[in-house]
C-alpha cells in the first residue's frame, strides 16, 4: 500500500548567468546532489575548480562538451613550463608542481558518464549550444570546498581543430 503523506512536489532550486540555466539540488532528499545545467553558448569556459571532499559525476544529455581535468603528477626533477603535449594531454610546471591535463569529450552520441575525483579540477565547454549536461554529486554543495583558478592555468587551449 502506498503512503500518500510521502507524496510531495518538492521545488528545485534555480540559478541563471550569461554561461547557462541551472537546475539545483533536483532530488534533494536524496544524498548528495543532483543537478542539470543547459548551456546556450559555446564562448564561455566553465574551468577551473576542484573538490576536495566530493566526487562529480558529469553525463551529456544533450549536444556536447570539451571537458578539461587537471591533477597532480610525480615527477622526480622536472624542470620546464611544458615537457610533453599531445591533442588530450599537456604536462606542466606549477612551481613546484607538475599538473597533467587531459582532455575528454562527452556527447549524446557517445553515453559515458565521466567520474570526476577529489583533488582534480575540472571544467568544460560546450561545443553546441543548447547542450544539457546533467551532474551528480556525493556531497551536497558546499562553497567552502570548491577552490577555483582560471581558464588558461595551465597553459591549455579549450579550441577544438575545425574538421
């Protein structure tokens, strides 16, 4: 028998910019979050940030997206600004640091859902416009948690070769 005092409409969340439409928190009684963002334009890079407590999960509804990740490798004296880069990956210099960016795409043509670790940053662009891309994440969002650098960081190119 179903209980109808569970039966609820529950409001979502909503935020606009001039990058995209967002639904928020669209399960919110579920744990973590869920949420949807369409993407009118094709100019505007989504990039940088990271977690360092939640992992995302990103899926392309709709249309398609370059998407970049950017982690930390080992590597033992490394001196340089870029020592290897291919069409997904670039390695490069960050003082100390050296942080590998690979690139991935994500369309309604080729259903994968991209698991986004803790640590890692990430962004994307939309390569139509009026993509949707639809991303879960363990945790509910915390601002205290997301840490943000620009695009251009680290020395990539969000272009994509004319075919």
């Amino acid at each position: 028998m179903t209980d109808l005092d569970e039966l609820k409409n529950i409001p979502v969340q909503y935020n606009e910019d001039d990058r995209a439409q967002r639904c928020l928190n669209v399960f919110s009684e579920m744990g973590g979050q869920v949420n949807i963002s369409y993407v009118n334009s094709t100019k505007h890079i989504v990039a940088w940030h990271k977690h360092e407590k939640q992992t995302d999960y990103w899926f392309c509804v709709k249309g398609s997206f370059k998407v970049g990740i950017a982690y930390k490798e080992y590597v033992p004296s490394f001196e340089g600004e870029v020592f290897d880069k291919d069409n997904n990956v670039i390695r490069v210099s960050d003082g100390d640091e050296i942080w590998v960016v690979e690139w991935f795409y994500l369309s309604d043509k080729t259903q994968s859902t991209l698991k986004i670790p803790p640590g890692a940053y990430h962004g994307y662009k939309a390569l139509e416009p009026n993509s949707v891309m639809l991303y879960g994440l363990t945790h509910k969002y915390d601002p205290n948690d997301e840490f943000t650098l620009k695009p251009g960081h680290f020395n990539e190119d969000w272009n994509t070769e004319d075919k």
